[in-house]
C-alpha cells in the first residue's frame, strides 16, 4: 500500500470545510476532495519517476512541474496557473496537475534547498556546516508566530556574527536567500489553507480561485515585502536574533565536524528524462533572474575549478536560460560533473530567491495575444521597439507584453514621466558585459533577452536624466547628473545633483563600491529610481519584475541596486530633482520622504548595519609593507582609532534609533530594546576589530587567545610574552567599546539632541 503524506491534522482541518461543501446544492465543488485527489495525483506521479528509466511525453512534462515546485522556482500559485493555461497538457491532465501542485504546496513540500549553495568558495563557513546553518534558520523561520519574525531575526543574528568576524558577506547573503525561501513555504502554506477554505465555504473550484486571488493580489507569498514590520513583530525579531547570535558563535567554534557531507537532496527526475526532455522543450524566451542567477554563480566558482570565469558563466547560461531548463539541467550536471554541485546549488538557490520579483507576473504562453509594436508606440510615444534578428516571433509577443506591463506600472510611479521618442532595442548591447544599456548619444535603450528584464526602471532613469541635459543644459548625447557633477553650473537643480551623489555608495552585503562606473552621478541617480519605483509600488501591494529586481533592503536583486542612506540625504535630494523634471502624487511624494528622507525611521537592520559596517583604521606612516598590513610596535593606537569610531559610530546609532522611531520613544520596552540591539552590535563589531587585528598582527595563535580571554577563558592556547601586552590590551578596548548608552529619565529613554534629530 502506497504511504500517504498528507499531514495527519489535514483532516481536522478539513472537517468544517466539508461539512460546508458535502450537502450542498447541486454544482458545488467538494474543495477537499480537491486536496485528496492532488496528493494521490502528486504520489503517483513522482513514484513512476522514480521506478522508470525513462519518462517522457505528458508525464514528464507533470513531473518536472513537480520539480520546479520542489526548487521553489517562483510562488507556487504562479506555477499552479501556468499549468492550468500549458498546451502541452489535455485540459483534464493540467486540473489533475493543478491539483497535484495545490496539496504538495499545503504539505510544504517546496522550496527545498541544498545546503552546499550557502556560503561562496570565499566564505569562511566549513562546507559540512551548511546543514546546521540552514536547520538553524529553518526552524528560527518556521517555528515563529510569523516567518518574517523569524526571517528578520535570521537576518540580524548573521549581521551579528559577520560583525564579529565568525561569518562573511557571502555566506550572510546565502542564508538571508534561504531564509526567504523558507519563509515564502511557510507563507505559501497559510495561502494554500486560505484558498481551500474560501473555496469551500463558497463551494467552488480552489483551481478557479487561483486564477482571481493572483489577479487580486491576494495571494501573501507574492505579495511585495518593502515595507516595513510593525513595531511588536520587530521587538520579537530583537529579542530572538541574541539567541541566534549564540547558536551561530556555537556552531562555528565546535570542535566536532561531520564526517561525511551529507548527498544533495533527492531531485524527482533522472538524468535520462531529464536530457530527452530537454530536448523536448519548445523555445522560450530566457528569464533575466535565472539567466543572470547562473552566470554569477558560474564566476563565483570559476576560480574553485581552475577555468576561465567567462565560459563557465556562458555555458550555465546557454544550458539554463530559464526556470524550465533549470530544472532539467542541474540534474544532467549533477548526474556528469558532481563536483559542480556548489555552483549548480548557490545557482538554483539564487535564481529561485530572484524570481521572487516575478510572483505577481501575468502568466504567458506561446500564442497569447500581445500588444503590437504599433500600438505601444502610439500608446506611449515611443519612437520604435526593434527586435534582434535571432529573436522568434513568439518570444517578440512576450517582450511587448513585458514593455507594456513595464511602462504601465511606471507611469503609476512617475505620472508625469515623458517617453516620447525613446527607442527600444530588443538584443545584445553594443560592447561589454552590461545587464542593460542607455546609450545617451543614441537615446536608445538595449534590453538583451537574458538580462534586460528587471533593468527597465534602471535604463529608464537615465533616460529622464537624459532629458534633463537637453532640457534644461541644452546639451545632447549626455545627462544631467554627470553635468552637474562637473561643476560650473549653479542652478538650484545643478546644487540639488550634488546632494544626491554626497552619499557613499554601499551594496547589501555593507562592501563599499568603489569602482568609477558605480560611483558616477548617473548611476547614483538611476539606483535611486529604482528603488524608487519598487517602494511605491509595494506601497500599493505591487512588484513588477520586469522593472526592477529589488526586493528589500537586504536582497537587492541583480542590477547592482542598493538601499537607501540612512541619513536620508539621497531620497530628499531625489525628491527634489523629480519636483523640476517629473513630478509624483502629492501623496506619493509626502509618503516616500517620510519612509526613506531625512528623519526617517531605522529598521533594527538599518541600526545593526551601521556598526556592523564599521571598518579598522589604518595609519600609512606606520604601517610596515614588507612584513603585516599593521605593525606590531605602536598598533594598540591603531585599534584604538578604530573603537573610536566603532563607539562614535554606536553612539550615532542610538540616537537615531530612538529619536527617529516615533513608535518606539514613547514606548520603553521598545526603546529598549534597540539600544540593547545596539550595544550587542556594537560588542560584536568591537570583537571583530579585536579579532581581525590580532589576525593580522599576531597571527592565528594570536587570535584564538584572544578569542579566549574576551570569552573569559579557559585559556587553552599560550602567548609570547612579548605580546601578552597587546593581547591585553586588545581586549580591553574591544570591552570598552560596549560602554555606550542613551539618556535615561525615570526609566524613559529620550532622544539625543544633535544633527540627526534636530
């Protein structure tokens, strides 16, 4: 007898729900009936993959929808409508399916994650660590009141640790892409329970339902998450990320380690109906959050293999331009080349976290109706959409569906936005490696098949940066910003410019981005439309992946966006620059200067980045190129610098993070809770400079005495006397940094008057 996998409370759950539907009046639909026959549906059809040899033809098609769901390729509700609208199915098959993917998805039997995809070849996490790090966040995720508690919490607990030098950027990306994962299960399950339930309270199809809920928006899993968490759920994200902290300092200190690395989990298709469906496919155009996903990780590994960064890219690209092929290839890769499994594992973890961005993507199949090139052009101005010569006629249906969605929900943005006489160009670029391209000398906009998608807002920003030079500097083939910049100019708009581009460029993993191209006005003013675009759209309950990538402060997307300052002076001055050349809603203005200008409100994140961000001092005068980065003789004066602005920099951090938070100053526990955040980030971040330094200047003995003494022993690891001295004194400046706190009154924690509160 075949085991069944419905969760034993599924009946429990469903009792109310069929009382309401069993007795019903005729052509009312039994919703858990539904469910049932989705789990059989779903059974049989993974236990014929995993007995043949060989599956093809329509079921092979069901199975690697199956798959898909498995990998947490986009919201599962998505997946569920585009099986229902898939020709390759006989109508009967594509319900039977629908139901399959609607019980796997209740069962949360999706977004699985290979924990080898976590942390980078540069990350410092142990490669048999990966399953406790990923069983730790899954459980913080899981097991909260809400997963974005835990999601949050997970969030701060590794800013924590990679403040303290335990963790690095790239496994704190990894994990904050698992996180989401795990997160968009839960979520989706609490979906699946509310879909069944208002089906059969109305007795109706839960399949038909999926189609109206995506149209309404009404699904949580595709819901944009730029907004940010009410004041309780965020002092339970603080009071848990300490805990987590811990766990993390445990799992990354443990003397024991695995033996073995664990296999990748199971995937529901063979090697053998993998390649013959493969070939199967039919053409389709290439999705930017996996084109872009895979090439990545192909450069991020290159190195680890001893090939070329630029062929390992092309060819994961050529082989997986899209969530379909994905899917398939990861399996025939895995099944030749196993010692690919990090790269295909941070690939498929990526692009299934990107494609987050698409959750509210109108499903399109070949033969759908498209608007013409014609019609886009009179509806908007523009002065024509050319498309690449090796582009096929189905997919230009889809790039126009995806520029008239684009162009729709920016003018819902930027009403007044003015894109007349704008050429659009469906194909490669010109010359290098760009996602997309603006060509200000042409005014003509590059969107290449496997990478423009989630650039468009971006490229449009130049754009109206372009029209500001002809307009107001009567100057052709440039953009304001860069004029501007140059100097010479000394209008408001020039001076306004200015006070966009002062703030330091910073990317989600808190590198700063020092590279010209990054720091250029233009691209300054362009990120900040970006973001821009994507918090006035979730301020509505909208994303569009076909405009922008981002999807919060922490996962940024892939066109190189950033978050906002956190003084406010960008999102002010941008503001500004709009009122002369684009004006917004004056709902729309007031709401986004409060969110993102100055005097905003700091997110627990915002507060732990600022310390965690915190970077050592160097002295040029002293330091000793031949031997270490810093000199031992003289370098307590070094570190203590560093404490200094570690300290200068908490300070600052517990000032805004009270006299900004309306919601929390009048509210001691909240208050208080912050300034507790503060000071652990700041003791964290003071052990991290301790630490990097007795690294460099003491070597590793060095540091894990250290290590010891700032734990308070025992002390297992001995010292040369002669740096017993600075031993000691790195611990204590790394303890005296902690010695920070707001002004208290009768127990209320007040703001601290200075430039941040005004």
């Amino acid at each position: 007898m075949r085991r069944r996998i419905i969760p034993p409370f599924l009946p429990l759950l469903l009792l109310p729900l069929l009382a309401c539907s069993g007795g019903g009046p005729s052509g009312r639909v039994d919703a858990g009936g539904a469910l049932e026959r989705g789990e059989q549906r779903a059974a049989d059809l993974i236990d014929l993959a995993r007995r043949s040899p060989l599956v093809e033809g329509p079921v092979a098609v069901e199975v690697l929808y199956l798959e898909r769901l498995r990998l947490g390729m986009g919201s599962p509700f998505r997946l569920i409508e585009q099986a229902l609208l898939d020709e390759r199915l006989e109508p009967e098959r594509r319900r039977r399916l629908g139901e399959a993917l609607l019980a796997m998805t209740y069962q949360g039997r999706s977004y699985a994650i290979d924990p080898a995809g976590i942390a980078g070849p540069r990350g410092r996490m142990e490669p048999d660590l990966g399953p406790d790090h990923l069983r730790l966040v899954s459980d913080a995720v899981a097991e909260a009141s809400d997963p974005r508690v835990g999601e949050e919490a997970v969030r701060l607990a590794y800013l924590l640790a990679q403040a303290e030098g335990l963790t690095d950027p790239v496994l704190v990306r990894g994990l904050a892409h698992a996180a989401a994962m795990i997160r968009d299960r839960v979520t989706s399950q609490r979906d699946a329970l509310a879909l069944i339930r208002e089906a059969s309270r109305a007795g109706r199809d839960p399949l038909d339902l999926v189609r109206e809920w995506r149209a309404e928006r009404r699904f949580q899993v595709e819901s944009p998450l730029l907004d940010r968490l009410d004041p309780a759920s965020e002092r339970l994200a603080i009071a848990l990320a300490p805990r987590l902290h811990q766990a993390v300092r445990q799992l990354e200190s443990g003397d024991e380690r695995p033996a073995l690395r664990r296999a990748p989990p199971a995937s529901l298709l063979n090697a053998a109906t993998a390649s013959a469906l493969t070939r199967a496919l039919p053409p389709m155009p290439p999705q930017a959050p996996v084109a872009v996903a895979v090439g990545v990780a192909g450069r991020m590994f290159a190195a680890s293999y001893g090939v070329d960064p630029d062929s390992l890219s092309a060819e994961l690209r050529r082989r997986m331009p899209d969530e379909e092929r994905l899917a398939l290839q990861r399996v025939v890769l895995l099944e030749h080349r196993p010692e690919l499994r990090p790269v295909l594992a941070r690939a498929t973890l990526a692009a299934a976290s990107a494609l987050r961005a698409y959750g509210q993507e109108e499903v399109w199949r070949p033969g759908m109706p498209a608007p013409s090139t014609r019609e886009l052009v009179a509806q908007f101005g523009l002065d024509d959409i050319v498309f690449d010569d090796d582009i096929p006629g189905e997919s230009r249906r889809y790039y126009r569906r995806m520029i008239h969605s684009a162009l729709l929900d920016l003018q819902r943005v930027l009403p007044a936005l003015d894109v007349r006489g704008l050429r659009l160009v469906i194909g490669p670029v010109p010359s290098g490696g760009a996602l997309a391209l603006h060509s200000p000398g042409q005014r003509t906009i590059y969107l290449p098949p496997a990478t423009g998608a989630g650039t468009i807002a971006h490229e449009i920003a130049h754009d109206l940066d372009w029209q500001v030079a002809r307009k107001r500097y009567r100057v052709r083939g440039d953009y304001g910003s860069d004029i501007a910049s140059r100097g010479g100019r000394r209008d408001r708009l020039a001076a306004t410019y200015l006070g966009l581009t002062g703030a330091a460029l910073v990317d989600a993993a808190g590198t700063t981005i020092d590279r010209p191209h990054h720091t250029r006005p233009a691209e300054i003013f362009a990120r900040s439309i970006d973001w821009l675009v994507a918090a006035s759209l979730a301020r509505n309950g909208r994303m569009n992946g076909y405009l922008t990538s981002i999807q919060d402060p922490l996962l940024t997307g892939y066109g190189t966006a950033v978050a906002p300052d956190v003084n406010g002076r960008v999102a002010a001055a941008l503001i500004n620059i709009l009122d002369e050349v684009a004006p917004m809603r004056t709902e729309t203005r007031s709401w986004y200067l409060s969110a993102y200008g100055l005097g905003r409100e700091l997110s627990a994140v915002d507060l732990v980045r600022m310390i965690a961000e915190v970077t050592a001092a160097t002295n040029p005068q002293s330091r000793n190129a031949e031997t270490l980065p810093w000199p031992v003789s003289g370098s307590e004066a070094v570190l203590v610098e560093s404490i200094g602005h570690l300290r200068a920099t908490a300070a600052d951090a517990m000032a805004v993070g009270v006299c900004r938070a309306p919601s929390h100053s009048l509210d001691p526990v909240g208050a208080g809770a912050r300034a507790d955040l503060i000071r652990a980030a700041t003791r964290a971040r003071a052990r991290g400079l301790a630490r990097e330094y007795a690294a460099r200047a003491l070597g590793r003995n060095g540091e894990a005495a250290l290590v010891e003494r700032l734990e308070q022993g025992p002390w297992s690891t001995p010292v040369d006397p002669a740096h017993a001295g600075l031993v000691r004194a790195l611990v204590e400046a790394a303890n005296d940094a902690v010695a920070v706190r707001p002004i208290q009154r009768g127990g209320w924690f007040e703001p601290v008057v200075g430039p941040e509160c005004g």
